[in-house]
C-alpha cells in the first residue's frame, strides 16, 4: 500500500471513528428524552415533563457515549500509532553530538530525499501505483542523483537539471554494457529496450542526448563524472 492510500486510509478510518462515537451520544440522548418523558406522572405539567425528560437525555447520551468509548479509545490508539505523521517522526534521528554525526545524517538525509524526489517525478514516464512511483525502489545518492534497479545490468536514472526558470526533471536508462545513457521519456520506451535486450538486439542507439562517463560498482552505485 502507497503512502497515499495508507493516509487515505487513516482519515476515514479516524472519520468514521468519529461519527460512531457522535452517533451512540444522539442514540443515548434520543433514548434517554424518550424513557424520561413516557416515565413522568400524567399529573405532572407539560414544562415539567420535558425539563425532565431533557435531563434523562443529558445522562443517557453521557452514559451511553462513556460505554462506547471503552470499544473506540483503544482503535483510537491504534489509529494513532499507525499515522504516517507519528511513523515520520518516529524514525528521525536524535540530534547529532558532533559535527561528522551531523554530516552522516544529512547525507542519509539527502540520499532519501533524492530517493523521493525520483519516486515522485516518475509519474512523469509511469502514471501507475506499483512500479516507478514506488519510493522503496529507488536508491538516492548524495549528490541528489537516484536509480532503479530494472533487470541485470540495466538501471533507470533520474537527474534533476536546475534551468534558468524551473526545475527539469530526466530519466535515462544506464547499462553496464553501454557507452552512453538512452532518454526516457515513457515507461513504453522502457519496456522497448528491455524487449530488445531480451531478444539480443541492439536496442541502445549509437548516440544519445546525454554526454556523461558513468561508473557502475559492485554495489550498484551509480556517479555522473
């Protein structure tokens, strides 16, 4: 399940939660208003009746409510402990003692930014769920760089160029046999160059719009010169 769907999730979790609670208070006031004025003397007055009545209806919608919560405080809890706010928080790190221990977590910080950053901007080539757009997949790297493991020997590459007036995002597709990157423009072109590799044709062109040395390790890591 995508963060998206985890948060939909939680917030009609937590509304219908809400309305419960909401919904055993008017049963016990509507209940209580009923029994307190059927339960007064005929003799009484009219004013009388209803002013008693009213007060039955204040404690049983106050009882009523007191029981119900004993079932919803404890799925409040566990509402709470699943929200993506209190997971976020949850795995921050403590704050750092020296300066190297502040370098290390921004580093890690930026390394899942980029992670991030990639994972969103891939709707870009890929408008699905479960594929490019999955965060988990990709490898940030410190230099705001990121990659996607496809296949054996073959990684998508995401780079964002900072122009005069926006920020570009790129997608190439990095082999370890190749000598230069191929744009990616579309998840189809995607799947075009795995289909040829799996046929054993040359899909990778001779040129590409990229001009830049790449250095694949044993690690998977991925460095633009």
């Amino acid at each position: 399940m995508t963060a998206t769907l985890r948060q939909t999730a939680n917030t009609v979790a937590n509304s219908m939660i809400e309305g419960a609670s909401m919904a055993t208070a008017l049963i016990g006031g509507a209940t209580g208003a009923y029994l307190g004025y059927e339960l007064t003397p005929s003799a009484w007055t009219d004013g009388a009746r209803i002013a008693f009545a009213g007060a039955v209806a204040i404690v049983g919608a106050v009882a009523i409510d007191g029981l119900a919560e004993l079932v919803l405080a404890p799925m409040r809890r566990l509402m709470r402990s699943h929200s993506p706010l209190r997971a976020t928080h949850a795995s921050a790190p403590d704050p750092a003692d020296t300066l190297n221990e502040a370098l290390i977590q921004v580093a890690t910080a930026t390394e899942a930014d980029a992670a991030h950053r990639a994972a969103g901007a891939a709707f870009r080539i890929d408008q699905g769920q479960n594929f490019l757009r999955d965060e988990d997949r990709w490898r940030g790297y410190e230099d705001g760089e990121a990659s996607y493991y496809l296949a054996p020997g073959v990684w998508l590459h995401h780079r964002i160029e900072q122009t005069q007036y926006s920020r570009e995002n790129h997608f190439t597709l990095l082999t370890a046999d190749g000598d230069r990157p191929v744009t990616i423009t579309s998840i189809d072109e995607i799947r075009h160059q795995l289909a040829a590799r799996a046929a054993g044709l040359p899909a990778v062109p001779a040129t590409a719009d990229v001009d830049k040395d790449d250095v694949l390790d044993d690690d998977l890591t991925i460095h633009a010169v």
